[in-house]
C-alpha cells in the first residue's frame, strides 16, 4: 500500500462483523507535489470476497448510502470511496448484501481519509 495507510475490515456472511484494524503510515493524497494539480479526495475499498454468493457493496453515512458495485464469490474487487464519504474524517460503514437478498452484512464504523485503502474480507 505504498505511502497510503490501510484498514481492514472483517464481515462474517450474515453477521454485523469484527474489528478493524488501522495500520498507521503517511497519507498522499495523490497530487504531484508543486503542480497545483487538485487533490484527489477519494479512498479505495479493497473487498476479498470469499463467500459463494456475489454481494453489492455499498458506503454508508448518516443514513446516506451508495452503491460502490458487486463483489464477485471468490474473488478481491476493488472501489473507488467516493468524496463525500471521505472528507472531513468521517466514519462511515460498509454493507455487502448478497444478491437478492435481504438483511445486508455491516461493517463496524471506520474512518476514512483521502488515500487509504480499506479492506474488506467477507467470510464464508
């Protein structure tokens, strides 16, 4: 995760799930220095999927959620955290429901800053 620190979330099928675990390194947010380039102000979900279900993952804050996209069964998918979610040091959460299903699996809050990478493992 060269320069960027990470977190790791963990989400057990059908069970609001364990911890998450911050890894403390510097933060870029990705703008070559001295250009006047704007920032970027987005973050990545990192989602190792190791279910036999595909799951929609969404962010979440203060009741505003969206859609990041499908993470495929036995696979890492990766997703770009949206602005809005990221600035300011938020905490939001992270849900992965299975497709057509009906009560989402849901991270612990997390914060996230410009340039980290989360990373979610979905247990069988």
């Amino acid at each position: 995760m060269r320069g960027r620190s990470a977190r790791r979330t963990s989400l057990l099928a059908a069970v609001a799930l364990a911890g998450v675990v911050a890894a403390a390194s510097g933060c870029r947010t990705g703008a070559p220095l001295g250009t006047g380039a704007p920032r970027v102000r987005t973050a990545t979900l990192s989602v190792q999927n190791n279910d036999i279900d595909d799951r929609v993952v969404y962010v979440s804050l203060d009741g505003l959620r969206q859609r990041l996209g499908i993470a495929r069964s036995a696979a890492t998918t990766y997703f770009t955290i949206p602005a809005t979610f990221v600035s300011g040091s938020p905490q939001v959460r992270f849900l992965a429901e299975v497709l057509g299903g009906v009560r989402p699996s849901v991270s612990q809050r997390t914060q996230v800053a410009a340039g980290d990478t989360v990373e979610m493992v979905i247990l069988r």
